[in-house]
C-alpha cells in the first residue's frame, strides 16, 4: 500500500486524466510508479520524458544492456518492483524467462559476455559505493567502451537509483500483472 494520496485512473480530471489516457494509449496500460505522482501530474510526463531519453534514444549501448543495468541496479537496491518490470522488459529482448530469472537473483550465475558483465559490475558499484573509485570506469574504457557509452551506462544507473529511491520511499506496490507493457 502507498504511504501517500494516490489518484487512480477511475478518479482523475483534467490533465491527469489526460496524462494517464495517454500513457495507457503508448503503453497498453499504466504503471503504480507513474500513478504515485499523480498529485504532481507533470512529474509525470517529466519522468516519462526522462525515462525514453535514458533507455531508448539512440545509444551504443543495446537495449538488453539498459535493462541489464536497471535490474542490477534495482537488485542491489532491493526494489522488487523495478527488479520484475525490468525483469520483463529485458526478457522482450533475452526471451529466455529462465535465464532473466537466474540474471535477476544473481548477474554472475548467467553466461554474460566480458562487456555485459563489466557494465553490470559497474551498476552495482555505483549504486552501492558510488564514492569509491575502484577503477571500473577504466576498466570500461580498457575494454573499448567510449566515454559517451560510459555517461550512457551512468545515466541509465543514476536513473535507476532515483526511481528506486522513489519506489521504496513512497511504497510502490507492484501491479497484480506487472507483464503486457508496450517496449
């Protein structure tokens, strides 16, 4: 349950309501996450702005290793929610549930090539020690990532962390169906 006010679709007015008939249109339906900013509408939009520049405009980083990163980050942080959107969302590219499950509990116990592995390393370093430099982004360049692949990677973190942070925070309760989002 929430800890805060949240306004559900059957209750919304105005622009809410036009936010969430638009997220339910481009997403097939709308997500506890979105609907917990619903007493500050155009966070909303903010968010979902900042969340398609991050994970989907155009980078050399693939789609599978954003979502990678995102269930990193959401596991070390223990955010259930956004370990199993995530979760789902990198199956869409892995289609292997087994494999994302095995990923999901524990990153090293799945086959992960020498750069999905360091980029996993990476997110879970920064989230948890985000003060030590134990030499992972040189690691990352050592092994011919750009420096605009690693601000990617770090952006995809960093993001991460906030969502958690306001998941956990506000105690976001994962939807009944959290599968049949449009990526």
């Amino acid at each position: 349950m929430s800890k805060i006010k949240v306004i559900q679709p059957e209750e919304a007015e105005g622009r809410l309501l036009e936010i969430y008939t638009d997220l339910i249109a481009k997403r097939g339906k709308l997500a506890e996450v979105h609907k917990i900013q619903s007493l500050r509408p155009e966070s909303i939009v903010k968010h979902m702005d900042l969340y398609l520049e991050i994970m989907f405009s155009k980078s050399d980083l693939t789609r599978a290793e954003r979502e990678m990163m995102a269930v990193v980050v959401s596991a070390s942080n223990n955010c259930f929610y956004c370990q199993i959107h995530h979760a789902e969302a990198l199956n869409n590219y892995w289609k292997d549930k087994e494999k994302v499950e095995k990923f999901r509990l524990n990153y090293v116990s799945v086959n992960l090539s020498e750069r999905e592995l360091a980029l996993c390393e990476y997110a879970k370093q920064l989230t948890l020690f985000p003060s030590e430099d134990i030499g992972l982004v040189e690691k990352l360049k050592t092994i011919g990532l750009s420096d605009k692949l690693i601000l990617d990677a770090t952006l995809v973190i960093a993001y991460f962390n906030f969502v958690n942070r306001m998941v956990l925070g506000l105690g976001v309760n994962l939807e009944e169906n959290a599968s049949g989002y449009n990526y």
